[in-house]
C-alpha cells in the first residue's frame, strides 16, 4: 500500500499550486461537481458530530466552506479553528466569512497537518476536506488528528478517490480528460489540475484507509463511499479515556 508521497519537494508543489489555484478555487469546485461538493460536505460535518457549543477543528480548510458550516452547527458557544499552509487560501477564507450575515466563530491559522499547532486533546469534532489525498505522509496525518482530539471525538474525512467499478473508473478518467483539466487550463491553471489524476492513483483505498486509521490508535473506523465511489468519507473515533 503506497501511503507517502516520493519527496519532500511535493509538499511544497502542493502548497504553491493551492496558493496559485486559489482565486479561481471555489468557481471549480461548484462546476466541477455541478454544486455536488456542498451537498458531501454537510454530510461531512454531520459525520464528525460536531454539536453546538463544541470546539472543532478543520484541517486543510482552504477558502473554508467545511469551517463554515462547522461554525454555523456549533454556534456561538462553540469555536472553529481553520487550518492550512496556503496563506493565499486563508485569505479567501478570511474573506469569505467576513462576508456572512452572521458573525462566524472562526479562528483561521497557518499551519502544517503533519505538524498541528495546538496541544493534546483539544477538540470535540474534526473535518478535513479534500486534504488527506495531499498531504506528503498520510499516516503522520492521522496520528496528528488522533492526537489533538479528545477522547470520544470523530473526524469525518472527505476526499476524492478512484472507484472499483472498472465502469465508474473509465467515467471518472474521461471526466478528468475532457472536462476538469481543459476547464483549468482555460484559466490558466492545467498543470495545477493535472495533478489530481496521479493523486488519485497514490490515494489509499477506503479500505487501506481504515487499516491506517485503526493503525493511528482509532476505533470504530468506517469509510462511507459516495457518488458511486469517486468520492468517499472515512470517519473515525478516538476510544473514551
Ligand atoms: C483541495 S483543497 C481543499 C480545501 C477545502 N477543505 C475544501 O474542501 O474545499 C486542499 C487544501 O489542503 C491544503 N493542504 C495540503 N497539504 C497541507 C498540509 N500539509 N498542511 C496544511 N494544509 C495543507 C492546501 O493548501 C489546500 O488549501
């Protein structure tokens, strides 16, 4: 099962592309997957059972849409920390929430998911969108999550994945020919697009998936596959104390 990345030069490939993609990130994502996206990430943040008042953390968050909704779910008695590596997709973030009707509890941070800048055991609920896939070492990721959250706490893991079905597969490769990479580079941005294709292939299955995180100390791990398997949630507790 390959779960790293070759080199330690793709990080900082990852966080130059989400920096450059990041004006033209959101618009994508909604032709992309025909508005689909936003409808995944409500099921994301019901699956991390983040309750009112609950402090959450989202990692990876880029322009932030799973941080909203996590805020809007724990209101104003609860908190949300947003993280990432690229300033340039806090900034849209920032932005973005600055812009809600009403006041969000979000605190948005620069930070690295193999290394998260917060104390043991502090967090009631976790989401990660679109995150895992990129990550260098996937293993260190979930130990790190496993790590800030508190015992009893999920995390619900969104991420793009390649389907079993033979079928399904062939759709999704043609889907990323024809119309993902020629949309990007319409806007400039195919080899920042094009990366997704081999991302997939890396990306463990969501099987392997649950093998890392029970591997990471979790328990009671399941991998929810979604839109006929090109999309799946991986949602995982931290034994009770
Ligand atoms: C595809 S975007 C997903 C953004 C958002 N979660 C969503 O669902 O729309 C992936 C994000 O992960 C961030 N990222 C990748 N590797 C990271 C790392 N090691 N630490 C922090 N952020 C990382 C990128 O900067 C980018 O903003």
């Amino acid at each position: 099962m390959t779960v790293t990345s070759p080199t330690a030069e793709y990080a900082q490939d990852i966080q130059a592309i989400f920096n450059r993609i990041a004006p033209a990130y959101d618009q994508l994502n909604d032709w992309l997957s025909l508005g689909q996206h936003r409808v995944w990430k409500h099921m994301t943040v019901k699956w991390s059972q983040a309750m009112p008042g609950s402090i959450c953390l989202d990692v990876c968050c880029g322009s932030g849409d799973l941080s909203r909704l996590l805020a809007r779910t724990v209101g104003p008695q609860g908190h949300v920390y947003g993280v990432d590596f690229s300033v340039a997709q806090l900034a849209i973030a920032e932005q973005r929430a600055a812009a809600s009707l009403q006041p969000l509890p979000i605190t948005w941070m620069e930070g690295d998911a193999l290394n998260l800048p917060f104390p043991d055991a502090q967090f009631d609920a976790a989401t990660m969108g679109y995150g895992l896939r990129n990550v260098l070492d996937i293993p260190q990721s979930l130990a790190e999550l496993f790590r800030v959250l508190k015992p009893g706490a999920k995390v619900a893991i969104l991420d793009f994945h390649r389907p079993g079905d033979p079928l399904v597969r062939q759709f999704q490769q043609w889907y990323l020919d024809t119309l993902v990479v020629p949309l990007a580079d319409a806007l400039g941005l195919r080899r920042e697009y094009a990366y997704i294709s081999p991302s997939l292939d890396r990306f463990p299955t969501g099987a392997e998936q649950i093998t890392l995180a029970r591997a990471a100390g979790f328990a009671s791990v399941v991998h929810y596959p979604i839109a006929s398997g090109m999309m799946g949630v991986l949602v995982a507790s931290k034994p009770s104390a």
